[in-house]
C-alpha cells in the first residue's frame, strides 16, 4: 500500500485515481472543483485543501490537469505540489503538456529532491475507466520502475519513452495525427453526403477499406447522432495541435498541413464550441458545406 496523491479529477482523472485506489493504495485527492472529488471521497479517499498539502500526505503524486501553464501553476506556485513535497517524493504528471514545460518543473523539482517524469495517457475517458490506456513515460528509469506497479493501475500499455520529455513528445504526435485525421474526416464525408451518399453507407465502405481509421469509428455514436458530448473536450483538442505546431516552430519543422488543423479546431472555439467534444470541430466544415453529416 502506498500514499498516493492525485491533483485533478476530472473526466480522465476521476478514472485514474479510482483504479489507483481499487488497487489497494491509500489516495489523498484536490480538484479546485471540491464536488469534482466526490465520488473518490465516498470511496475512502482522504480530502487535502491544497496541491502542496496533497504532496505532503503522499509519496507519489500524480496530475491530470488541462493545460500546461495549470500544472506548472499547480507544481511550481503559490500552495504547489513543490511546496509540500518531501525530498525524494516522486511526481508523475499525466496530462498532455509540452518538454518545456516539463524540463523547467523538474528543474525546479530537483531542488527540492523530487524526481519529475512526464506520463501523458492516451484511450480517452473509455480507456481511463477501464484501465486500457496507453501511458508513456519519460524521465528517471529507475523512478519509473519503482511506480510501475501504479501506472499499471492507470494503464494496460504502459511504456518507457526515454529522457524526460520523451512522454510529452510521443503523446503530442499521437494527438497531432489523430486530431488532424478528424478536420480530413469531416472534408471526406462532407463531400461525400453532398454528393449523395447517406453517412451510414459511407461508414460501412470505409470501414471495409484502407481509409478505416479509430478516429472515424467514434462517428456512429457521435457526429452522426449529433451528439458532442465529452470525453475529450474541442479546448484541449485545440491546445495539442498547438502543442504540435509550436514543436515545429521551435525546431524549424515545417508543417503546413499541421497549422490548417489548428486553425480549424481555433475556428470551432470560436464557434463556441470548446466545451464540447473534439468531434465537434466537424461542425465548422459541415456549416462552410452547407451540409450536415447526421443519419
Ligand atoms: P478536465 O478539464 O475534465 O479535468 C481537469 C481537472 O483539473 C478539472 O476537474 C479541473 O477542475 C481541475 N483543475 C484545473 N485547474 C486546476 C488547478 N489549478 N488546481 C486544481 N485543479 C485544477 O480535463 P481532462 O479531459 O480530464 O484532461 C486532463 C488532461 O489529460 C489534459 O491535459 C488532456 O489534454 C489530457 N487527456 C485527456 C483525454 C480525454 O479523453 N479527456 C485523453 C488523454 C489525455
């Protein structure tokens, strides 16, 4: 049994946390959202007021919050996890941020003798439930076999990346494919309901051919119903690709393609739509064709 902290439970997190507890270990959880944490208070989790209190109740701790800037505030500020954590207290972030990022919170962590390791995840809200996700982990090899026996409590396909930054690196080419495979999805079957053929039928060929892909096997239960529930919410759509693109501004990578995808998903913001599943940025193509992809 270990004392396992846990900072941001929200559709992913929720999960996460309530397979580490089921595991067996002792949770101590924060959201800044209190009624966020309910369900894993009702199951035994212990409530901390603040990141740094949940640092200095636990010997890992884990974050699954939305952008970067939130965890290097959540780690690195006023009341952070650096602030309560005992030296050789172990922390593994679990949201889809950046090496940057990444390198200066463990910088800072190093001062403190806590070992920083980036473990994005990816199978969404689904895979998070069950425990399926694909978590890839970069930073101190050693730390990361110490944890391992946790991170298979969040994942059934956990794996080591590399140096710090490897985790981050990996997840943001993950989400930059399959984020740009959904904007080419919905230029696809716009085209192809205008010309005449119903969603369903386009669906079936697809899915019997080689344009089958997992991003468009969301669509029966999703842009077909018209249902954007979330999951995995347009905003965080939209800050991966940008994740992606300012990868590739800071290494002179070009990615011209990658640019029109974030504009896309910047669009579907704008619409109004970042509360709303990722899928939904097939609204800004269905409104620019004059044409709805619903059965
Ligand atoms: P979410 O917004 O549902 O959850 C984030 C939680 O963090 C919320 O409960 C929020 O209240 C809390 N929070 C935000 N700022 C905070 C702060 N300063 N202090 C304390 N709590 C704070 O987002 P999510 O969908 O669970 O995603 C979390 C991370 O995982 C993101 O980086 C996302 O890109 C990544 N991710 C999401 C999915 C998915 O399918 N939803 C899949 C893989 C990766």
């Amino acid at each position: 049994m270990m004392k396992v902290g846990f900072i941001g439970v929200g559709y992913m997190g929720r999960h996460m946390a309530r397979n580490v507890a089921k595991g067996g270990h002792h949770l101590t959880v924060f959201d800044m959202r209190k009624e966020a944490a309910e369900e894993l208070l009702s199951l035994g989790a212990s409530w901390a007021d603040s990141p740094q209190a949940v640092a200095a109740a636990s010997e890992v701790v884990f974050t699954s919050l939305p952008r970067p800037q939130d965890v290097e505030e959540v780690a690195t500020g006023e009341g952070g996890i650096l602030q309560g954590a005992a030296s050789g207290t172990a922390y593994f972030d679990l949201s889809t941020t950046d090496p940057d990022t990444i390198r200066r919170i463990s910088e800072a962590a190093r001062g403190k003798g806590v070992t920083m390791l980036d473990a994005p995840v990816s199978g969404g809200t689904a895979g998070a439930e069950k425990g399926t996700l694909c978590v890839m982990v970069g930073g101190d090899e050693p730390t990361y076999q110490r944890y391992k026996a946790v991170l298979d409590l969040i994942g059934d396909k956990v794996m080591y990346c590399g140096d710090l930054g490897a985790g981050a690196v990996c997840k943001i080419v993950n989400n930059l494919i399959g984020l740009s495979v959904g904007v080419v999805l919905s230029e696809a079957f716009t085209v192809g309901v205008k010309a005449g053929v119903p969603p369903e039928t386009l669906f079936e060929a697809v899915s019997k051919s080689s344009g089958n892909t997992q991003a468009m096997q969301g669509f029966p239960a999703g842009l077909f119903k018209g249902n954007f529930e979330p999951g995995f919410q347009l905003d965080l759509a939209a800050k991966d690709v940008g994740l992606a693109t300012e990868m590739g501004r800071r290494l002179r990578v070009p990615m011209d393609l990658s640019n029109l995808v974030q504009q896309r998903y910047i669009d579907g913001q704008n619409s109004g739509w970042g509360r709303m599943a990722a899928g939904a940025v097939a609204r800004v193509q269905e409104k620019r064709a004059g044409v709805e992809v619903r059965t």
